[in-house]
C-alpha cells in the first residue's frame, strides 16, 4: 500500500482494517449502514494518534446509487467478510463496479462457511464477466472453515 492512495472499504464494521490501511499512510473512507457510523468515528477518534493518512467514516447503503464523488476514485477497496446475505450481493458488486478505476485492486476477504456456500458461488458468478480474481492465501481456521484472502481486478477485457 502506497501513501496517499485512496482506500474504500465496504461494510466496515468497526473500521480495524481500513484503520490498518490508514496507519499505512493511506487515505481511507470507512463506509457502512448509517447506524454504524458512531462507533467507527469513535474507533477513528482512539486512533487519531496513529494514523499517518486519512480516515474518516462515511454511509455508504449498497441499494442507493454511489455518489458522484465516490465514482471511480479508488485505487484499492477493501471488502472484507462481506458476502453474507443474498439480498446483499448484487448491491455489493454493483457498488464495487461503481467506485473502481482500471487500475484499481479490490482486496477480499471471506471465511467461507459450509452453510453460505451457494452465496459464494453467485457472487464469483456475479464478478466473473468484470473482475479477476486470484486467491492470495488461505487458511483453515479451527472450526473447517476456510478463510480466502484475495485479489480482483478490473478484467480489462471486457
């Protein structure tokens, strides 16, 4: 991660790995359901000291139209245990369609457990024609879950 790149992560919880990204030097949006956005702040807030880039928190609610401003601006977006709920998956990919660029890189995260299995399936299905996507690591936690770790990008191709 460079300095100053422009980092969005979707469905943030918390915020702990775009905070990360942040204290990397980045300049990252923490964006989740407004109902959230108190305690990122908060988390923002405790870690103001150890940020070197930017964080700030802002709604982003999947269903709406991504805002101008946000509109092919980052250069990486991270998702990370995002695929959990059907309804969820189209707006999540139409959402990551919207904010990339060409160049961008969509770093994904996702433990994929024995009773989501078909959710994966549709959304790899739902990227495969506008993103690649290659497995980075994986790791098996206690419970026989696997936890992917990925990178997609933009498929030039299409």
């Amino acid at each position: 991660m460079r300095r100053k790149q422009r980092v969005i992560e979707l469905g943030c919880g918390t915020g702990v790995v775009g905070l990360v990204a942040a204290t990397l030097g980045a300049n990252v949006l923490l964006t989740d359901l407004g109902i959230y956005l108190g305690p990122i702040r908060e988390n923002i807030e405790a870690n103001k000291d150890v940020v070197s880039g930017e964080a700030l928190a802002e709604e982003l609610d999947w269903v709406v139209d991504v805002s101008e401003n946000l509109r092919s601006s980052a250069d990486i977006v991270i998702v990370s245990d995002c695929i959990y709920y059907e309804m969820s998956l189209e707006p999540l990919v139409k959402v990551i369609k919207s904010i990339v660029h060409a160049k961008s890189t969509i770093i994904l995260s996702c433990e994929k457990r024995h009773e989501k299995v078909d959710l994966y399936e549709t959304f790899f299905h739902l990227i495969k024609d506008s993103f690649q996507a290659e497995v980075k690591r994986e790791f098996v936690l206690d419970n026989g879950n696997i936890v992917y770790l990925m990178n997609m990008s933009p498929d030039r191709k299409h």
